[in-house]
C-alpha cells in the first residue's frame, strides 16, 4: 500500500460541503495558527491528512471517498427526470386510457413517483427522536500526547471536524422541543484516525447504574402503551412509579425537575460524556476521565409557564434558535473540559467512578480545558444530515477507552444494533454523514443498500492472492488498554453503588433559593400530574433522604402529609467529601456577559415614539441584539413623528415567551392602543412573570401599570427610562445580560 492511498481520506469531498465558504472549512490535519475560524482553511483540491498532501482528485477509488460533491443534488436549470434518468415529460398528470378513463398500470412515472414517496420515511430513534443538528469543528489547545494519543489532541491548533445533534429524549419525531426533559449532546470527531463519537448529555449523571434497566426505564417515560400519552412529558404515572421504585433515579430527577431540563437554547446549555471514559497515551499508559462542554454564553434556562406557553407558540423554538443563531454568523462554542485521575485516587472517593449515578465534583477533581468546538454551518438537508446521523457509542478511536461502567457496556451494543433497523441494514457507515474522513479498508461486504464497488477477488484475510492487504495494523491500530480482569460471572453491583442520595443531597444544597424552588415547583408540578396517590407518596418519602425542606416544599404544594423517609438500601452510607459544589448551580456559568442573538421586542402601534423606536433599535441591533417591532398585525404603522416602521411581528405571531425582554416605547396614542388591547397586556405579565428584562420610555409605563407592573427599584430588570432613548438602552443592555431577574419571583406569581 503506497503512502498515498494509505492517507485517502475516505471522505475527501467534505470540504465541497462548504460550498462558497470552502474557505472556513475545517480540513482534518488543518492547523491553524489563530483562534480565528475564518483562518486556516484548506483548498478543494488538496487535503492534508496526518501532515501528508493528498490530491483528493485522485481518490475516487471507494464510491463515496473522493468527491461528496457526487452525492450533493442541485437541481437548478436542470430537466426532470426519473430515479433512472429518463426525462419526466409531464409531472402532472398519471397515463389514462381517455381524458375520462381509467388510469393505466403501464404508468411507471406515476408508479415510481408513488412507491418513492410511501417509502420516504425510516423509523425514528426510540428515544431522543426528537433533534437538531449542525456542522463545525473541533480545536485542540496543546498537544495532549501525555495522556492521549488520540490524535484530534495531538496538536495546538489542530481542527478535526464535527458533527453535533442535540436533542430531547422521550417526544416523538415531530414533539415539542421545550418539553421538560434531559437533552442530548451527541458530537461525531471526524478524525484523521477514524470517527469518534462522544455521545453525552446536558446533565452528567443518569438515570440508571446498569443498562440492564435501560428499556424499563425508557418504557416507563415514554408515552403510556394503552393510550399513546403523554407526549414528550415525564408528567405521568409509569414514570413516576419506576423511578420512585429505582432510588439510583434520584440524583437525576434533582437534574431533571431542575431549570437544565427547559433549557433556554442549545447554544446555552453544557454537554457530559456522562461516563467515566479511559485516555490512553503512545506508552499504553491510562488515566481516568470526564468530558465536559461548557457553553461560552454561560448556561441559561426557561422557567416552566414560558416552556409551556413557547411549546405552543413555537415548537422549534430551540431549532429555529440553533438554525438561525448558524445561519446570521453567531455559530456557538463550547469548551471542551476534561477532569483526569487515576485508579488509585478513584478507588478514595467516597462513591464508585463506574456509577453512572454520580459526578466528581469539580472540587475533588478539578476541569482541565483542552479545545473548543464551533458549530458554524446548518445541515443542507434535515434527512440526509440530522436524521440519518448514526452516533455509537462503540466509535471510538485511538487513545481513548471504555471503562467498565456497566450502563455504558450496553451501549456498546445498542448505538450499533439500533442503527441496522433505523437505517436498514449493516451499510449505514457508507451514509455520507457518518462515512468517516479516514480510509476504509476491509473485507466486510455486501449487505442491504451496499454502495461500494470493491473490486477484486479477495475478501478474506490473511491472503496471499492481494498480497496480504489489508493487512493488520498491529501497534498502530486500536489497542484495548489491557486492564487486568478477574471474578467470578454473577449479576449484583458494586457495594458503593448501594448509596443513592449523598450527590442529589450535594445538587440540591449546591442551587440559589430560586433555583431550589423551582426544583421543588417541577417536583410538585410532575407529582400533581400523577394519578395513584401511593406513587406520590414513595417519591415524596424518596426526597425525605435528599433534604427535608425539599420534601416538605412538595409535600406542602400536593396537600399531603410529610411520609416517612423511604428506608436505605446502604445501611451506613459512606460520608460524603463536600456538601456543597458552587459549580452545580447554573448560575456559576454565566457566560461571556455579552447580549448577542438576544432576542427583544419593541412593542408598538399607531402614533408610537419614532424616534425613541429608532434609538432604542439603532442601540440593540449594535450590541448583536436581535430586535423584532412588534406590533398589533404586521405590516406598516405610522409614528407620532410621522415616521413610517414595518411591523416584522405581532402580538399573535411573536408572544413574548419568543422574547428575551421588551421595549415599550413612548408616544400617548401607541400606549393607548395598547392599553385596550389584552393581548400586549398578556405580553407584558407574562413577559414579567417569566423574569424578563423590560423597559418602558416615556408614556410607555402607562401600559405597564394597566398590566399590574408596579415599579420597584430593587429589580434590576424592570426599567423606566428616564434619560434619553440611547442611555435607556444602554442601561437595558445592561440588564439583559443578566438574562433574568429571578428576584422579583413571588409564590403565587404577583402578575
Ligand atoms: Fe442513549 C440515542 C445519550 C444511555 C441506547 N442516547 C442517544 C442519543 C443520545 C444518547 C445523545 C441520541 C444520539 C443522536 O442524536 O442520534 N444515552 C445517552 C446517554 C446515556 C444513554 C448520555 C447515559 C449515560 N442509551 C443509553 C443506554 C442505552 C441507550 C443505557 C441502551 C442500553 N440511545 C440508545 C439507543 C439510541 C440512543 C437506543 C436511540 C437512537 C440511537 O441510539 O441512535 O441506541
């Protein structure tokens, strides 16, 4: 095998994928000297792969390596034609026998057209169905070769490409996207050594130790089997009844009824690999290690009435977010984080790095940034891309291992097996998505949709007729750590497993007041939704072993009784290292205290302040706001000034729960109209009540009185504009960074 066709990368043509912006293409083996994304491009024709130049013209010899280019459709100026190229005379009416007569089974044209479509969809993912995804890059730091050989970490400015899907995990394809649930945070490495898969979470722990309980777990959440509901909700009996039976569940569910699970966007929320995973180094030596994604926007949520309210006033509103977020040049990034240790310091803590039910508090072991990841192209098309996307846990590359967490052995096995009913057959890594950039050589062949021509006799190995290719790698292929194994073949669990409330402890005594009462509302909220009263009862008697206050705040909103606490399965629980872990809260990532892709309305009618609209706008749009003028219909509407604005939302198009805060603009007559009008009054209250920053200039504090706003200096987003328009707005930026305003929170809600 010559030099050359060793290093083809198997996908040579993904930088065709970038179509006129080749240029931000992150090739694999691409370095870059900068941390600036448009620096460090590769041209089309040559890629340069593990330091080798390779003419990508050259590699057609696998149907898919060489150009993707010969999968991408563009069907402008072109004729219509058949699945087998014959041109389409007529696409609009089906071959009759008379203009009156009976349609002819001689159609093919009709037929194939018919036959396609009743075959276009694939079953969905049986869970995390519902998702989004899009393209960017990975860029390593400095070298890791101390820990890893995996080569994305081999050196600084190193950019691997990356594939990433977020999604939510119980709602069917077509659910609602703020649904209360944990998201997925699945990235696929396009490595120069093969595809990685980190196939993690928005929250580090789960639900179960062992995937023995996984299809338990996943039927108890899913929509109940008699009636098919509810959709995309844990709100229900089956699942508040297995997991008050499973008391491993309960460090999760303080995850799960916390503000993580309505995130505000994806762009804002971190990603776990959950699993305690192996780095292995060039020497074969291993370290332990924990992968954490942390959003440079900081982690920011919805509360639970505006997930509600926006599932009904935009079910994409974390796609659409996404998508348009890529879309105007704000793709988002994350940094990439590792917490690193040995057996030996593992074996100390108070509770068993192979439980999936449990972190390292940062504390113990702290975060060691290594790269950042930018998503910075939307998917050309959903199905090709997002959908047909088949992340395995079992993708692993060079440098990096499992360990022997029982939950993740069998997801080993169940990424790859989902993915030959999903996608039909064994061939789903010949999809263009998930083909990796490095070559493909060896003897598996045929199988249901097979798009590889090989060529040549031999398909077995060792041969002699091939001279011996493809032949092993030996040392420089993947090579299992060599961790000793012993004992005897029995199914039971570690004795630290056994302690299930010591880190939902640390997560509830590790929140703001805020962020523990809405913990306590979803509890009560998801509680009051569940019908059998003795299901309430051993949750609530669960939460009696996490904090009193926490029991007692549920047991209070559901009417009931304080139980006793559910007996232990540990009978002396190990004594925990901290109670308390600041790093828990999301609070303790604020982000990069910039308003970018923030989205405001600017509410406005008839006979508005056109000037203070233009100031307050001119202001936002600059500091990256996204600004919408939202009126009582779309369309024009004339100022005060006589200036004409176009309306681009309105009060039912755009409620405020699509909104980060609001503008109320003076001019007597606009506040007038508004007043009469319920529905921007519902805007303000909700807008309000959901912690919003606002603002009203001039006549614009009429609207918010008529809304039950009373004005109070100590919140510190809800502002009356005094000075002029621009330094109103500069104090509104101000506030909006702040995201919310949690403190003018009231049990019942005041507005
Ligand atoms: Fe899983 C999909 C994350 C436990 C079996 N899982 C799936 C996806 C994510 C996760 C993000 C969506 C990937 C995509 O976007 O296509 N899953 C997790 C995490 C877990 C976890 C972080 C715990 C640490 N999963 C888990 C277990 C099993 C599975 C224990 C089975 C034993 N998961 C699957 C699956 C899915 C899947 C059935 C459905 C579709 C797919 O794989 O491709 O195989």
């Amino acid at each position: 095998v010559g030099d050359t066709a060793a290093a083809m990368p198997h996908n040579a043509g993904k930088a065709a994928e970038y179509g006129a912006d080749a240029a931000r293409c992150p090739f694999t083996g691409a370095h870059v000297a900068t941390a600036d994304p448009s620096v460090g491009a590769s041209t089309l024709s040559e890629t340069e792969v593990s330091g080798k130049t390779v003419d990508a013209a050259a590699a057609g010899v696998n149907a898919v390596g060489g150009e993707l280019a010969r999968v991408r459709a563009d069907a402008s100026a072109q004729m219509l034609t058949t699945n087998q190229g014959v041109r389409v005379a007529d696409n609009q009416h089906s071959l009759k026998a008379g203009l009156r007569g009976p349609a002819l089974l001689k159609d093919f044209i009709l037929r194939e057209k018919i036959t396609h479509f009743d075959h276009e969809r694939i079953p969905e993912r049986i869970v995390h169905a519902r998702g989004s995804a899009a393209h960017g890059y990975f860029e390593c730091y400095k070298p890791l070769t101390d820990l890893t050989a995996a080569s994305l970490f081999a050196e600084q400015g190193k950019r691997t490409p990356v594939f990433v899907r977020f999604s939510t995990v119980a709602g069917e394809r077509g659910s609602k996207d703020t649904a209360r649930d944990v998201r997925g945070f699945a990235v696929k490495f396009y490595t120069d050594e093969g595809n990685w898969d980190l196939v993690g979470n928005n929250m580090p722990v789960f639900f179960i130790q062992d995937a023995m309980k996984f299809p338990d777990l996943v039927h108890a959440v899913k929509t109940e089997p008699h009636h098919g509901m509810p959709q995309a909700a844990s709100a229900h009996d089956t699942f508040w009844d297995f997991v008050s039976l499973m008391p491993e569940s309960t460090h999760m569910l303080m995850w799960l009824m916390s503000d993580r699970a309505i995130p505000r966007s994806y762009r804002m929320m971190q990603g776990f690999g959950v699993h305690t995973f192996r780095f292995v180094n060039a020497q074969g030596e291993s370290r332990l290690v924990k992968f954490h994604w942390s959003p440079v926007l900081g982690t920011h949520s919805q509360v639970w009435d505006e997930a509600v309210k926006v599932s009904g006033a935009d079910p994409d509103f974390h796609r659409r977010d996404l998508w348009e977020a890529i879309d105007a040049g704000n793709g988002p990034e994350w940094e990439l984080g590792v917490q690193i240790f040995t057996e030996e310091e593992a074996e100390r803590f108070s509770f068993d790095v192979l439980d999936p039910t449990k972190i390292v508090p940062e504390e113990l072991v702290p975060i060691t940034p290594i790269g950042r990841m930018v998503l910075d192209r939307n998917p050309d098309n959903f199905f090709a891309e997002t959908e047909q996307v088949a992340f395995c846990v079992a993708h692993v590359v060079p440098g990096v291992d499992f360990t022997n967490d029982p939950l993740l052995a069998g997801r080993i096995h169940s990424y790859v097996d989902t993915q030959i009913s999903r996608l039909g057959g064994p061939n789903f890594h010949e999809i263009p998505i998930n083909a990796p950039l490095a070559p493909v050589h060896n003897n598996q062949r045929d199988g249901m949709h097979r798009q590889t021509i090989h060529r040549g006799r031999v398909s077995y190995e060792p041969n002699s007729l091939a001279g011996g290719c493809p032949f092993q790698a030996g040392m420089d292929g993947y090579v299992p750590f060599p961790e000793p194994v012993a004992g005897d073949e029995l199914r039971g669990h570690p004795e630290k497993f056994a302690e299930h409330y010591n880190q939902a402890a640390l997560f509830f005594n590790s929140q703001t007041d805020w962020e523990q009462r809405h913990i306590i509302n979803a509890f009560a909220f998801e509680l009051s939704k569940v019908t059998v009263p003795a299901i309430r009862q051993r949750m609530v008697a669960s939460l009696r072993n996490v904090s009193d206050e926490l029991a007692q705040g549920v047991a209070d909103q559901l009417g009931m009784v304080l139980p006793e606490p559910l007996p232990r399965a540990a009978a002396q629980p190990p004594a925990p290292e901290i109670e308390v872990s600041p790093a828990l809260s999301l609070t303790a990532r604020p982000g990069d205290g910039g308003v970018a892709t923030r989205k405001v309305a600017i509410l406005a009618a008839e006979g508005v302040d056109g000037a203070a609209v233009a100031a307050v706008a001119d202001m936002l749009i600059r500091a990256g706001v996204v600004v919408r003028l939202v009126g009582q219909r779309i369309g024009p509407l004339q100022a005060e000034d006589g200036s004409t604005w176009d309306a681009d939302a309105s009060l039912d198009n755009h409620p405020s729960g699509l909104f980060d805060g609001a503008v109320v603009p003076g001019g007597v007559d606009a506040v007038g109209r508004l007043q009469a009008d319920g529905r921007a009054l519902e805007f303000l209250r909700d807008a309000f009540r959901h912690g919003k920053t606002l603002m009203a200039l001039g006549a614009g504090a009429t609207l918010f009185e008529a809304a039950g706003i009373t004005p109070d200096a100590s919140d510190g987003g809800l502002l009356t504009g005094s000075g002029t328009p621009a330094n109103s707005a500069a104090a509104f930026i101000q506030a909006l960074a702040k995201h919310r305003h949690p403190e003018r929170e009231t049990a019942p809600p005041g507005v």
